[in-house]
C-alpha cells in the first residue's frame, strides 16, 4: 500500500506542474510508535522542481502542492516535506 501511496503523490503532482524533476520519499518506517503515525497515513519528502513556480514564494509553492494533493493530504498523508524549486535553482 506504501507504494501506492508514492505513485498515488506522484501522479497528483505530476498533473498538476509537469515538473522536471519530481522526487517522492516514503519515511513513514522512520515514524513508526509516532502518535501521529497511528492513523495509519503516511509521512512523505517531496523535492520537486516546476516552472510553474518561478515568482513564487516558498509558503505560496507549498499551499500550491498541498492543494495539488488534495483529499490525500486526509486520507493518506499526515506529514508532508517539501522542497519546492524552480529549474534554475
């Protein structure tokens, strides 16, 4: 299932940027005993790398992928690491 969960985030993101570069981690066996692991979602590193945003700032970058992400940010994701880039950074 963890794995779904991977492809599931990648091919959310992927719709939504069309990004260069797009990393998804699962670290969800480094939470496990964690209260907030007890629901059973997930706790996730994403590095991903758009154009789409250039001219924007780091708190308007996340907003967007947790948008992009939408109902899994309830059903299978409690923790959520982003590295959000533009190419030329």
């Amino acid at each position: 299932m963890q794995e779904n969960r991977v492809e599931l985030i990648r091919e959310a993101l992927t719709r939504a940027f069309t990004p260069s570069r797009l990393e998804v981690i699962d670290e969800s066996h480094l939470h496990v005993g964690h209260a907030g692991a007890r629901d059973g979602r997930g706790h996730f590193r994403v590095l991903i790398v758009a154009e789409g945003f250039r001219g924007q700032a780091p708190l308007k970058r996340h907003r967007a992928v947790y948008a992009a992400l939408g109902a899994l940010m309830q059903t299978d994701i409690h923790a959520l690491g982003i590295d959000a880039r533009t190419p030329d950074e």
